[in-house]
C-alpha cells in the first residue's frame, strides 16, 4: 500500500483507516519458522522500554520501528534497541505508520490502557500479530471487539501478564493438576504496596513536541495535567484501570490459572467469567486526585447451576498504602482446597497440606522474556501463546472491569457471562463502554 503524505496519513480517520487496512489482512508477513520476526513497537517509555529492551534482546526479533508521540522518551528506547540489535531503527510519531508497513508482522504494544484497543484492531486487520500490555483494554466493549478482530483474522494475541510463561507459575500449575490439593472451592488474590499521593497539579501546557490530542485518543478531550500524562494516567477513569486493572490483573490471573488446575484434577468444568461481582472500599487514604478506590475488596462467585456443588468464589483485596507484605508476599494469589492450599507470590510458591507440612514448593522470578520468547515461538507455529487473548487475556481483564464497575455502582452485580453484560442494570453497562469515542478515535467496526 503506498505511503500518503504525513499530512493526509495523520488527518486521517480511523474508521477510514481501518477500512483500507481491512483489505490487506493477507498481506501482513507472517514469519516463517526459519525467520527472525519483523516487530515494531509502539510506546518507548514505562513498560514500553522494558519491552524494547526484551525484543530487541532477543535473537529471533528484528526491531524495525519504535513509534512514541512524545520525542523525548524516544533516544533511551532508541539506544537501548540498537545496542542489542546492532543497527539502526526507524523512528516514529505515530504508530499507523507501523500498522501500514507491511514488513512488520507483529505490533508491540506498551501505552496507556485507552490505547490498547484501537491499535491492538487495526493491527489484527492489517495481517498482524499483537503483543499487547495488560489489561487488554480500557473497558469490556473493547475488550470484546478485540478479541473479535483477532477471531476474524486469525491473528496470534498475547496479552502482557508475563507470570504466564513463567516457569514458577507452570511449575505450581502442574503440582495443583496432581490433585494433592483435593476439591477448591475459593480463591483470592491481594496486592499490599505502597503507592504514591498524585496531588491536585493545576493545569498547564504539553512538554514541548508532544501530540497530547492525539495522546488523549478517545478520551474526552480536556486541558493538558500531569496527572492526565505519563505515570499517573492509570488513576483516572479517562484513561486508566486503577490499581485493579494495573497489578490486581496479574494476581487476579495467577489465582484464576490455579483454580482451574484444581478444576482439571477433580474432572470438573473450569470457571470463566463470573455470575456476580460485589466490591466494597473506597478512597480512604490518600487525599489527591485518584478517582480509583485505594481500598479494595472485591468477591467474584462462579455459580455452577449444578445446585451449586462445583461453585466456586474469588476475592481480591487491594491495599495500595501499606510498605509491609502479607503472607510473606506484597503481591499473590492463594487457592484453598480440602486438603492442602498454595500460595504463589512474585519470586516462588509453596503449598502445604493437613498440619502445615509442605507439600512442594518452587521459585522462579517474572522477567518477560520466557512471555515474549513463547510469543515469537506462537507467531510461528499458530499456536495459542501462554496468555491468548481470547481464552486468558481478556478474561482476566474483564474480572478486573467487572470490579472497578461494581465498586463505582456500589451494589452487588450480576453477570451474563455469554453476553458479558449486567443482568438488568443499565448503569453498569454503560460502564462496559464510553460514552462517546472522539473523533478520529472512534473503536473499529469489526
């Protein structure tokens, strides 16, 4: 496909545009087994630079582009990059210039949550693969309509919960399919951390060279903050997903791999989205401009219909203000069986049985690098990665909506799962989506 002048290509559309990539679907390369994978990356500072780093550290990657709207975040990235690839690499300031270039055939994503969606659906209907950061989005809808658009064009999805491919995760997996846990029933995860107060910044002018209209996207568009830029964008209800959506979607997944080990052994049905979610807490902590709770309980039943026999329940509790750990881990999961439980942290996990004696344990820490080296292996085999979209990825993702949303209407909510709606509630399906996309930024029709 041609290249259109800078002008045309950054007036343009995104329907437009996703219009025009959705007739070269077939024309993304796709690499072959015996190929180094072609990537560009969007993003190129927080978790974007750590993803610069494993990329292009590793020897099946070719790094051909880095895309930031934000010039001075681009030379770390950049030299970071080109140290490890022993070349140079394209830059960009703004990412549909990798979605346009068909060598590509993986996009990399490390932005803000509300710019997981649109080019996460842009890239699948261009014939590429996508690496995308957790949460898989901004809100359920989308999350729905990427998973729709990696379905529709066959595309390999890993969502960025590197804990997946780690081999403390596999390792504890494997010990719960022993069934030494017996039946589980309930499940929680926690994250205990301190996090910082953010203020109440006045409003002020963009870092020089910045796009901050295109930074904000689809968000509403409102005066330039600090808080409404890097770092503390994920408080806010614009772009972000609270600590919910930034950690407890981790811990959330870790507890949910592990419950349905234990559904493996015992023959019975895992569990996927809940039938009902209730949260409880609030912003009790900290005085500044955070619109997420700080506070956080959040219980998730997994009704069975069976009279209730295989049910099973999931709590997450959040406490963002606290410098101590809890079970010995600041952040992790535990499942709970009638003969034994596991609690699995960051760095290693251990189960015990009847009168506390260990039963296993492992180690293992949460680099990425196993997450993107089964990523690129996936990219050629078209197999599902550790962390598939559809099947892992947004589901965790939407435990972690689901709770933010139950928190915000304050009552106890039920769940369709098929649908992934509220069952008779129409304030809270409102908050599966925005209330409006701006334009150009409006989600693609898939």
């Amino acid at each position: 496909m041609p290249q259109p002048s800078r002008r045309t290509f950054l007036q343009s559309s995104t329907a437009a545009i996703a219009t025009t990539l959705a007739t070269t679907s077939t024309h993304g390369g796709t690499a072959q087994a015996s190929e180094r994978v072609r990537v560009g990356i969007m993003g190129a500072g927080g978790r974007a630079y750590s993803l610069i780093s494993t990329f292009s550290s590793n020897p099946n990657v070719e790094v051909v582009a880095i895309a930031d709207l934000d010039p001075s975040r681009i030379p770390k990235g950049l030299a970071t990059a080109e140290k490890n690839q022993g070349r140079s690499i394209r830059t960009e300031s703004d990412f549909r210039r990798l979605i346009d270039d068909d060598s590509i055939d993986a996009l990399v994503i490390g932005t803000p949550d509300h710019w997981h969606a649109i080019p996460t659906i842009l890239a699948c209907q261009a014939g590429k693969d996508v690496y995308v950061e957790k949460p898989d989005s901004h809100n359920i809808v989308e999350g729905m309509t990427m998973v729709a658009a990696m379905k529709k064009h066959n595309r390999i999805v890993q969502m960025g919960s590197q804990h997946r491919s780690t081999e403390r995760l596999q390792s504890a997996i494997e010990f719960v399919e022993t069934g030494a846990l017996g039946r589980c029933l309930v499940a929680k995860a926690w994250e205990s951390s301190k996090q910082g107060n953010i203020g109440f910044p006045p409003d002020g002018t963009p870092p020089a060279g910045v796009d901050y209209d295109m930074w904000m996207g689809s968000a509403p568009k409102r005066p330039f903050n600090r808080n409404r830029f890097h770092g503390t964008w994920r408080w806010l209800y614009d772009y972000g997903t609270g600590d919910l959506g930034n950690d407890g979607v981790h811990r959330l997944d870790m507890a949910v791999a592990l419950l349905n080990a234990a559904c493996r052994a015992q023959k019975e049905r895992p569990v996927g989205l809940p039938t009902s979610v209730s949260a409880h807490g609030g912003k009790w902590y900290f005085d500044d401009a955070q619109q997420f709770p700080d506070t956080m309980q959040v219980t998730y039943e997994f009704a069975d219909g069976d009279n209730g026999r295989n049910s099973k329940m999931l709590t997450y509790e959040m406490r963002v203000w606290v410098p101590y750990h809890y079970l010995g881990q600041s952040e992790g999961a535990m499942v709970f069986g009638d003969q034994g439980s596991i609690t699995i942290g960051n760095r290693s996990w251990v189960a015990h049985g009847r009168g506390g004696k260990v039963l296993a344990e492992g180690t293992g820490d949460s680099h990425e690098k196993p997450h993107v080296q089964n990523f690129i292996d996936c990219i050629k085999s078209r197999e599902k990665p550790y962390c598939d979209l559809e099947t892992v990825g947004h589901p965790a993702s939407v435990l972690c909506h689901a709770g933010n949303i139950a928190a915000r209407v304050g009552r106890t909510l039920q769940m369709d799962a098929t649908t992934e709606t509220f069952v008779n509630d129409d304030e809270a399906n409102a908050l599966r989506t925005r209330p409006e996309y701006r334009e150009p930024w409006t989600l693609p029709t898939v």
